[in-house]
C-alpha cells in the first residue's frame, strides 16, 4: 500500500486529486495551513514524519499578475518547495508529480507545442515555475511534471465560475479573443495523475520520468469559452442579464494586466497519449461536466 501525500489540499486539482487518489493508497492531504510551502524546514519535517511513497504537488503561487509584485513569494513557493520536496524524493526513493504551466512558453510559435520546444517564460509566474521544473528534473527522483493549461473545476476560482457569475450580474461582457489554449478541468488532472501511479507502482524501474504536456483536446479562445458557458447557461435555463450574443471580443491589448499571456498556449499532447497509453477527451466534456455539478448546487 503506497502513501501518498498531497500538497495544496485545497485548490483545484489539490481538491480532485484526494476524490481520484483515495482508491490508490493512504492519503495524507495538507492545505497550506498543514504545510506552507514557504518554509522549508516545515517541507523536510513534515515528509520525514510521513515518509510518502508518493508526493503529489499541486501546491502552487497562482495568482500570476500579483506574482509580477511578490516575486519573493512567488519563487519560494512555485521554484524554492519544488527543489526542496524533489531532494527528499531522491534522497527516500520517492516518486514526485508536480505541476506546470503553458506560461514557462512565449506564445509565439505558430503551432502548438512540444515538450522539447525551447521554454521562454514572459512573467514572474512562468518564471518561477520553469525554475521549479528545473530543479526537479536535476534533483535526479522519479518524476513526472505535467505542463497544463487554463484549469477549471467545481472547486476553486477559475474564468468558468467567473462567467457564470458575472452572467447574472451584467448584460455585456468584453472577453479576450486572440488568446488560444485548452481549458482542461482539475478532474482530468487527477484521473491521468491517477493512471500515471497505477503505471509506476507496476514497474518502478522502467518508469518514463520526465516533462509531459497534460491538456484537453481541442482549442478555443477565451472569447469562445466564455461564449460556450453562457449558451449553457441559457440552455439550463438559469436567470441571466447576459445574453451570450452580448459577448464582444476584444484584442489583448484592450485588456491590460500586470503579467503577460502568451498568445498561443496549445499544448501538443502526443508524448502522454504514446507514454501513458491514455485519451484525453475535448475540452467541452469538462466544461460540461463541471457546469452540471455546479447547477446541482
Ligand atoms: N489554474 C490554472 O489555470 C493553471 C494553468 C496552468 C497550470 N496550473 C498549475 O496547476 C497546478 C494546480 O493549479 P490550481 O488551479 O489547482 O491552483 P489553485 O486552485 O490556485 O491552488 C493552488 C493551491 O496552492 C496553495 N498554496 C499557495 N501558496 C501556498 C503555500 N505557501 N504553501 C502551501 N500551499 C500554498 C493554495 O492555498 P490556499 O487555498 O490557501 O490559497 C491553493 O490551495 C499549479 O501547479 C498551477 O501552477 C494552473
């Protein structure tokens, strides 16, 4: 029976990871006030006292333009945990899964892209996080780091939930339109993560450690997201301002923020599908499910 602990409890996929885990082995799941991955001591003392098989790190600085004024904070948590929890890995024969992000690229390739394309981080965020998944893979444990995109789920905050409220609240809405990427949902995460252990636990040795885009399939832009949950929203019939014709796009540029978004955030997915012998179902299924979940509410 393997333990596996789970870092940043209660975010999105922190949340979804201890559903999908808990048929996997003994769960030790921490929020931030159960471990504060600012403080190292804390990092090394709380995995000697559970000495996990298994850790699993969705624990992460997200808020990416407070980022571009904190990043102190911001490195600690996403660069400075991730090197610390990746050395008592390697040091325990430990397995790490951590997170990344579309953001460690510039968004200015043409198509969509591979693990192997030169990363080129824009904002403290991105930056932080490529800094984390160096520190991984140089730290020499077994590890896996997928590279994610656009998450949403029931819990958490996320551009769904923010739609859906400002829906009720407003009757147009400006949305970014030359932005492109995958909204992938924190369930996907949790289930490949889950599939990803199941394939370790069978044969340790052979375990393929390394960089993997994580993404549903397909591609839309913010504006067509958004456009998408508002027409669910009428279908369901829930009370609106909004109308989803009342939807305008609008360039990037007409929607300054502190840190920069790459354009292009398609991920190729291929290295996980071939690797993990697994489907990624379209982006819309997620957005789907999670809308139903919230309208049960
Ligand atoms: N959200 C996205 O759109 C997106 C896109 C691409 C990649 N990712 C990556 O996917 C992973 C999961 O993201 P998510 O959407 O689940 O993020 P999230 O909902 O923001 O959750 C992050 C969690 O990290 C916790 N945390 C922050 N600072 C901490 C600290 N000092 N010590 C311990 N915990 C701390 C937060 O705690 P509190 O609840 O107390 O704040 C929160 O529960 C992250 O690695 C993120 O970089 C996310």
């Amino acid at each position: 029976m393997s333990r596996i602990l789970i870092t940043g409890a209660n975010g999105q996929v922190g949340f979804e990871l201890q559903r999908a885990l808990a048929v996997l082995g003994d769960i030790v799941s921490l929020d931030r006030a159960g471990l504060d991955l600012t403080q190292p001591d804390a990092i090394r003392q709380t995995l000697d006292r559970h000495q996990p098989d298994i850790i699993v790190n969705p624990a992460a600085y997200t808020a990416v333009d407070k980022a571009e004024s904190d990043a102190d904070t911001a490195c600690k948590v996403n660069a400075e945990a991730p090197a610390e929890l990746a050395a008592w890995a390697a040091e325990h024969g430990a397995l790490l899964i951590h997170y990344s992000t579309d953001y460690v690229y510039d968004g200015e390739k043409d198509g969509a892209y591979v693990e192997t394309d030169a990363a080129n981080p824009q904002s403290v965020y991105g930056a932080s996080k490529l800094a984390g998944e160096q520190a991984i893979v140089a730290a020499g444990a077994s590890h896996v780091i997928f590279r994610t995109s656009w998450v949403f789920g029931a819990h958490g905050a996320n551009f769904l939930k923010t739609i859906l409220r400002l829906a009720g609240e407003r009757e147009s809405l400006n949305i970014v339109a030359d932005q492109i990427g995958a909204p992938t949902s924190a369930a996907l995460l949790a289930d490949v993560t889950a599939h990803v252990i199941q394939r370790y636990r069978q044969s340790p040795q052979a375990f393929p450690s390394g960089v993997y885009h994580l993404s549903a399939a397909g591609e839309t832009s913010w504006f067509e997201y958004a456009r998408s949950v508002a027409m669910l929203a009428e279908e369901q019939g829930l009370p609106l301002k909004l109308s989803s014709a009342n939807i305008q796009p609008i360039p990037s540029s007409a929607y300054p923020t502190p840190a920069k978004r790459p354009h292009n955030s398609r991920l190729d997915c291929s290295k996980i599908r071939a690797t993990f012998d697994i489907h990624l179902p379209d982006w819309q299924d997620g957005v789907r499910h999670v809308f139903a979940q919230l309208c049960q509410r």
